[in-house]
C-alpha cells in the first residue's frame, strides 16, 4: 500500500511530521493493505493564517484495487489529530465495505 501525503500551500509538513503521520495511517489500515493500492493524504488549514478552533482538515482517499475510491474527511486542531480521526473513519468504511463484498 502507497501512502501519499499531499498538503496546501499554507499547512507545512517537515519530514519528522511526514514520517509520523505515514506511520499512524500505515498502523491503523495494515489491515487492508493487501486490498488497497494507494491511500491519497490531503491535509489543509480551513482558515488559512487565522487560528480557529478545529481548522486542520484531512481528506484522506482510499484506492481498493477494482473498486471506486472511497473518501472521508475530518477536522481537528493539529494535523495529527485530523490525519488520526480521518484514518480512523477509513478504517471504519473500509470494514464496512470488505465485510459486504465478503457476505456475496
């Protein structure tokens, strides 16, 4: 499973928080990586330089190999917390579906 982290021009992602974010979405979807062929990371500040309460957002895409993608989003105040919240609603879908396909 290939993990790609893309981000807006006003979120910066240094390779320490690339590192940790790509591990929390590997650890929390291993599960489905021989099922998944590419997960898309897309991490964006709601507000831009304003500073609000939960203005980190990821939209986190999940490519199934021979199925449409599947997608969901989160906000939250860090990027962490909105990457964590998000795979953990993929992981949730994906379950979801798998467990369908599974009962046919």
């Amino acid at each position: 499973m290939q993990i790609q982290i893309n981000s807006d021009k006003s979120v910066v992602v240094d390779s320490e928080l690339l590192e940790i974010l790509q591990t929390n979405v590997s650890t929390t979807l291993e599960r489905f990586d021989a099922q998944i062929t590419r997960i898309e990371v897309h991490l964006s500040d709601v507000n831009g330089l304003r500073s609000s309460d939960q203005d980190k957002r990821c939209l986190m895409e999940a490519r199934p190999a021979g199925r449409d993608p599947v997608v969901v989003t989160n906000q939250a105040d860090n990027l962490e917390d909105a990457v964590r919240g998000a795979a953990q609603k993929l992981k949730r879908m994906l379950e979801s579906l798998f467990g369908r396909l599974g009962e046919r």
